[in-house]
C-alpha cells in the first residue's frame, strides 16, 4: 500500500519487506509436550499436536515423528501419549502435571507450518533409576513392559502389566503426576539372559512360582512348575523328575530301553494289559509257568487217585489222595493255567 492509500498488485509490484517475512526461516530446536496423538485423515501417517515452548509461550505445532526406519517393509511405528486438553489455555503450565511425552521439536525447512519430533526428553515427573557411576545401561518402559540392560550386559525383559493408576494420566492437569503403581499378583514375570550366558524365564509368581532356567556354565537344564521339578543335566547325561504323580497317555506306542530297571511300589504295583509278556530273548515266564502248570494237571489226570504211599517199614504213612481230591486239584490247576494263557504275550 502506497502513501495514498492504494493497494498494489503484488503480481507487478514487489515489497522486498513482505518478501522478507515469507522466506524467513527459524532453525531454533525447542521443547514440547504431546498433547494429542492421531491419523492423518488423508494418508494415515500417525501424526502429533505439539504444544512448543516459544520465548514462555505455547505454540501448538503439528508433527511428525522422527523414525529409526523409513522404508517400505522396515520401519518402526509407535504412540506416544497426550493428555487432557482443553479448548482453553491450561490451567497449569508445568509439565509435570501434564502426561504427555516431553520432546524435542525442529521444523522443517526452517517453518513453523510442520515440525518434526527428534526425540524424547526426560519427563519431569519421572524419577531416574540407573546410575551413571555404574557405567554404561539402558532402561526402558513401555505400557508396562520394562527392558533393562544392566553394566554386565545382563538383559531382563519384565512384564509388569499396565499400571492400576494409569487413568490418573487421563485427569485435567492439576498436581505432579504420582509413580506408576503395579498389581504384582499379575506383574512380575521376567525373561533374562545373565552375564554367563544362561537365559531364565520365570512367572514371579507370589505362590510356587513357574520357571525355565537354562545354566550354560552348569550344563543344566531346569524346569519347575510350583513343587514340581524336571532337571536335565548333559554333563552326567541325567534327567530327575520330582512330582506328586504322572500321567502318560500314548495312543500307539510306548517304549523304554535302559541297561538296568528298577520299580520300587512302597503300596502297590499294577499291571493292566490284554496280553503281557515277561522274559528274554525267546524265553518267556508265563509261557514257562503255562507249560509246567500243564504237565502237573496232565500228571494228575493219569495217576491212581486210590493207590497207597508206603512207609519204609511197609505201612501206609496217611490216608491216599481220592479221586475227587485229585480232580478238584487239577480243576483248579486247570483254571490257573487257562488264566496265563489268556494273557501270554510274546517278546
């Protein structure tokens, strides 16, 4: 606009002082808080509402999130977390009341139409757990899972389930966001490589805790389901199981080959078969039993039921076996030796 008054075409007239303005350009790195999380309604990308620290004012950005890929098939996709806004100023402006992530926000191209998370910083309402003096680590959480790295290089995975206070971060902001608070009946279980090389996983379990302990520098195996305890052990090429009682069910088979086999039943022993075989090589005992039984009732059924013992003087030493004594015997005999026959297997 001139001295008089007029407006002029900008497609003809050029104002060096507008021009400035549009190209200016702002590479300052700030600080900010998510304040919510969403999908672009045209592509999908996950994007941000930032509110940017700006000389003390806030400066509500749309950003994108800096990704450790950027391909097609590699890539790496995650939320972070907003909080409650409200179409007013916040009533408070320390980010310590506030759940959102804090994070660090450049521009692209120098403008403040898009920006770009680079990364996290701490949150002021968290509390750092590793110490420098104790070396190099890595600490993380997320939704209530934990990963830590420890200065011998131990990692453990640990699965505390989703904090009991986690809708406190869905409160208007007001105080300093309190710790997380777990519920370890459900919480506890770890995964864990240790600095021999051996890996654990374990249920924490309050009551007769589960675990897989794998102890390379032992050469052990172990494996306990409360009271329960299975250990292989590869140098002694061992396996001792430890339990009230065991089921096996094998529909078709099952077999066992060892030098030496022992059973102790201090109650009873059970064998429940169609057909049992006992023995060695061709030699089978209830074959043999099932023989022998046979040639005592064959020898029964051919002897004098009425002939009489006698003594060395020639006197009868007791009253003869009768018939029907020696028939009952056999009879019995008889149905022992059908019995065994029934159940003979073969080896």
């Amino acid at each position: 606009m001139d001295h008089q008054g007029i407006v002029r075409d900008s497609s003809i007239w050029s104002f060096p002082e507008a021009m400035e303005v549009h190209h200016r350009t702002d590479g300052l790195i700030r600080v900010g808080i998510v304040k919510q999380a969403f999908n672009d309604a045209i592509t999908g990308e996950l994007r941000y509402l930032v509110g940017v620290n700006n000389s003390g004012h806030e400066i509500n950005t749309n950003c994108r999130m800096l990704r450790r890929f950027g391909g097609v098939y590699n890539y790496e996709d995650y939320i972070s977390h907003g909080y409650n806004i409200q179409d007013n100023p916040d009533a408070i402006a320390g980010y310590n009341a506030k759940a959102g992530d804090v994070v660090l926000v450049g521009q692209f191209n120098g403008q403040g139409r898009e920006g770009v998370i680079l990364g996290g910083l701490t949150h002021p309402a968290r509390t750092t757990a590793i110490q420098a003096s104790d070396g190099p680590q890595y600490d993380a959480e997320f939704n209530g899972v934990h990963t830590n790295i420890n200065a011998d290089g131990e990692w453990t995975l640990t699965f505390k389930g989703q904090p009991t206070n986690l809708d406190q971060l869905d409160d208007t902001p007001s105080a300093q966001i309190p710790p997380p608070t777990y519920d370890t009946s459900v919480g506890g279980s770890y995964m864990k490589f240790d600095m021999a090389g051996g890996w654990t996983v374990n249920d924490a379990a309050q009551s007769d805790p589960q675990s897989i302990v794998i102890d390379k520098s032992a050469g052990t195996v172990t494996t306990k389901a409360g009271q329960i305890s299975l250990i292989m052990n590869k140098g002694d090429q061992s396996v001792s199981l430890t339990c009230q009682s065991t089921t096996v069910n094998s529909a078709n088979t099952y077999s066992l080959t060892t030098k030496d086999y022992s059973v102790s039943a201090s109650s009873t022993a059970k064998v429940d078969s169609p057909k049992i075989a006992i023995g060695n090589g061709g030699t089978e005992l209830l074959d043999q039993i099932s023989q022998a039984l046979m040639q005592i009732i064959e020898f029964l059924n051919t002897t004098d039921s009425t002939h009489m013992h006698l003594g060395n003087l020639g006197y009868p030493t007791g009253v003869p076996i009768t018939a029907a004594q020696f028939v009952q015997l056999a009879t019995s005999l008889q149905t022992i030796q059908s019995a065994i026959e029934g159940i003979k297997g073969s080896l």
